[in-house]
C-alpha cells in the first residue's frame, strides 16, 4: 500500500520526522531503513534507540495518531496504479492488499483513496503475530486468497516489503519508492506501475520458476526498464 499504491511514504516520513524531533533527535538519511517500509513499532524502537528516551509503545502511538491524521487528508495514488488495477479487474485476475501499516491507517486509505478498488480482502500488520520483513503476511494472504505463494506476484517498493514477499515464496515486482531495494534471483525491476501490466506479472512468475532464465538482468535502480 504505502509507497507502492498511494503516495504515503512522504507522509510516513514526515511523522517519522516530527516525532523524533519531539524526542531530541533530527531524522536523517542514515535513519531511512529503520522508517521507510517498516512497522510502526519498528520504527518506534529505533526512534527511542537513536534519541536514548522515550518509552516504546507511547512512541508508537503518537507515530500512529499522527500518520492517521496526514493519511486522512488525503493520500493520492500512484502513477500507474489505477490503470494496473483496472486491467487486473477486467481481466479477473484476484487482488488484495497486503500492508506493513496498522489497520487503522489501512482502513483510512482503503475507505478514502483506494474505495473504489474491489480488493479480495486487506491484511495489515494486527492481522498476523509477525508483519514485514517476516514471511508471515505473504503466506496468509496467499492462504486467504486460495493460492500456492509460488503462484503469486508481490508488488513491493520496499526492502523490508521484497524481503517478506520473497521469503514467503512469491515472485516479487519491484517497483522502487525512497529507498534503492537489492537485486536478487526472483525479483523484476520496474521504475514505475506504469511499465506494469498483467502480462508482465505473468512473466514475473515464469522467471520466478527458472531464475537463471531472465532475472540475471534485473538491477537495484528505478532507472532499471521491466522485462518484458
């Protein structure tokens, strides 16, 4: 969801920002991997690490209330990313949403920018013990939807968010947001969902299936074109 389909990332790390201001810390770029794609107690407890105060779970909190109040204000959607939908629609290719966030922010975006889109179901990160990075999310929502993993194609634009796709045994698409997201055998590189289209999930899971055949090229870089 956040910085793959809605433009929230930005907005994730404003909050990110403010709040590690109020603890005594300037958020920083050597700070982005503990921030950008992960869980909001991961991000609190690196928050509370870097600046020595704080207590956790009230971090979390305040991380919490204030990114529901920017996301509430609207988060637009990526480019490409209705037009991706659209064709999974017509085509009748099942679709859900699997996010890192909390339920609270994904139902605020689901029933704001993203309402009119007929997902199979969401999934957050309340809805399982582990979220991203672990394995966890991607195999219950391949279990939920009524498919093998192997069968499925995760789009990502994270590390954290390939990290748990590939674990769990998806293909995975990325399409990079802020920060660059390593190459590996079974994950295509886009720069944009406006390079996506079915077809090209399909081949993500064909080179999924033999990884020595078509993924040798793909790069780290979101100047990087997708297989086609």
């Amino acid at each position: 969801m956040d910085g793959t389909l809605v433009d929230t990332e930005v907005l994730w790390w404003r909050t990110a920002e403010r709040i590690a201001q109020g603890l005594g810390h300037e958020l920083n770029g050597a700070d982005a991997p503990e921030v950008v794609g992960r869980a909001v107690e991961d991000t609190a407890a690196h928050l509370v690490r870097v600046s020595g105060g704080g207590d956790p779970y009230e971090v979390a909190r305040a991380l919490t209330e204030d990114f529901f109040r920017r996301v509430e204000a609207g988060a637009p959607m990526r480019p490409g990313a209705q037009r991706l939908l659209t064709a999974l629609e017509a085509e009748g290719i099942p679709f859900a949403l699997v996010s890192a966030s909390p339920r609270l922010v994904v139902d605020s975006v689901v029933g704001g920018s993203l309402a009119h889109v007929p997902f199979a179901f969401t999934l957050s990160a309340d809805d399982t013990d582990r979220t991203k990075p672990h394995p966890d999310p991607y195999r219950t929502a391949a279990g939920r939807i009524g498919a093998a993993v192997r069968d499925c194609v995760a789009v990502e634009d994270s590390p954290d968010g390939a990290a748990s796709a590939e674990a769990a045994g998806c293909a995975v698409l990325v399409v990079p947001s802020l920060l660059e997201v390593p190459a590996s055998p079974v994950r295509t590189f886009a720069p944009s969902l406006e390079d996506v289209t079915p077809e090209l999930l399909r081949r993500c899971l064909a080179a999924a299936a033999a990884p020595g055949q078509g993924r040798q090229e793909a790069r780290p870089s979101s100047s990087t074109t997708p297989s086609t």
